[in-house]
C-alpha cells in the first residue's frame, strides 16, 4: 500500500533565500511508515488549501519564536523572531488543516503554534518564570538536556504509550501559558512547564515542546511518528478530504 504523504514545514535559519530542513524530521516519518515532502513557505498563500488538500498529514516543526504581537504581548529581549514569511504559511496552513481535520503534529515552535493559533499566549523566557524547581529547559552546551514529563493517561499519547512518564529531551526557552481554546495539557514537565498539548476533538492535533525526532532510536519518541502515520493513513482510507 502507498505510504501517506507527510507534509514537513521548513525554515531558512542560516541563509534567507534558501530553505532548509534538519534530515531528522524527514527520517523521522520515514522511519514510521509515512513518506515525507518538504514545504516551501514563500508559497503563495491562495495554494495553501491546495497543498493541504494533498497530504495526509502534517509536521510542523521547530523554529524561533512567534511574534508575541500575535498574543498581545511585546517581545522579550530573549526572544528571537521567526522568519515572518514562515510564520504567516504555518499560520495559513494549520487553519486549513485544522479545518480538514487532517492529522497534524507539533514540534517545539510547532506547538506553540498550535496554542498561539487558538488563542493561547506564550512564556516569552522561561528562566524569568518563578517555578517550583528550576529545570534547565534550554540547550545551553552540546548534548540536549533531558527531563521526566508526566503524560496524562486518557490523553492520546498517554493511551498510546500506556505509561505515566517520558524521559524528554529539552531545548527550548518558551513554553504554553494561557492553553489556547479547545485545548488540553497532556504533558507537564516536574517544575509545571506544559510540555504537550491535544485538542481531543480532532482526529490528531498534537503538540510536543519536545524533540522525538533527535530519539528515534527510542520506541517510546518513534511511536508519537508512528501515530502520525497512522492517523494520516486512517485518513486516506476513510476517504475524506
Ligand atoms: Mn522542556
């Protein structure tokens, strides 16, 4: 049977007229059944419904940081703003996808844009942010740090994994504030960071602050792909587009 085709957001980090895209993600899909295309963002946003209409699923993946003007806030000295032709596709792409009810997986920047999207606000710089321990959350040397985070059991990944706690790994300086509507918390890191959110509505409208595309040799990051995948497919057989 044909692989679902998984549509993959891209930034353009180092070099403003090129895209790019860490190979992680893209192995990531394929490692899990789907297959994988890379989007361009300097699209013209009339075809968004068009490359949505195409996929079967979507990863968007991680990035710098939205305009906070986006939930009413100015922007902390710490942040640093995504690419705002980028911002504006995702943003066009997840309502369209939302809409379809297409499968779709946030990463770190993808999560939040899930959030943010929905109405939710940002912690703009979480070491500003009194917590009831101090977990370093950003990648501050060579290696990620990792950290335990509670999966809510009824939630989808919590069904999925049928287990209480993940070990994460972490790189990432924002976080969800105010949960955006019609969303729940399903993963919370020991110092209360939201590290996971899900509209249960959906058929998958996931989001992660984490990275399982860099612990794909662990069956526990590979299977929130795999998920993906399958939802993607169950789509394609269902025949709605
Ligand atoms: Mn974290």
């Amino acid at each position: 049977m044909d692989r679902p085709l998984i549509g993959i957001t891209t930034d353009s980090h180092a070099k403003p007229d090129h895209y790019e895209s860490k190979m992680a993600y893209a192995a990531a899909i394929e490692a899990a059944g789907g297959l994988a295309v890379l989007l361009p963002f300097h699209a013209d946003l009339s075809l968004v419904s068009q490359y949505a209409s195409r996929l079967d699923g979507v990863l968007f993946t991680g990035g710098d940081d939205l305009n906070p003007q986006l939930y009413g806030q100015s922007k902390h000295t710490k942040a640093v703003r995504l690419d705002s032709g980028r911002e504006r596709f995702e943003l066009a792409l997840l309502a369209e996808v939302e809409r379809r009810r297409t499968p779709a997986l946030g990463i770190c920047l993808g999560s939040q844009l899930m959030n943010v999207h929905r109405g939710g606000s940002l912690l703009q710089f979480l070491p500003d942010v009194s917590r009831n321990s101090q977990i370093e959350h950003r990648k501050l040397s060579e290696a990620d740090p990792r950290h335990p985070v509670r999966i809510e059991p009824d939630s989808e990944l919590g069904q999925l994994l049928k287990k209480p706690e993940l070990l994460a790994n972490s790189s990432h300086k924002q976080a969800v504030d105010r949960l955006g509507k019609g969303l729940k918390v399903i993963a919370t890191a020991p110092d209360g960071v939201i590290e996971g959110v899900e509209d249960p509505d959906l058929p998958l409208f996931l989001g992660v602050q984490w990275h399982p595309e860099r612990l794909c040799q662990e069956e526990d990051h590979l299977a929130i792909f795999k998920l993906l995948v399958r939802r993607a497919a169950d789509r394609r057989v269902g025949g709605s587009s």
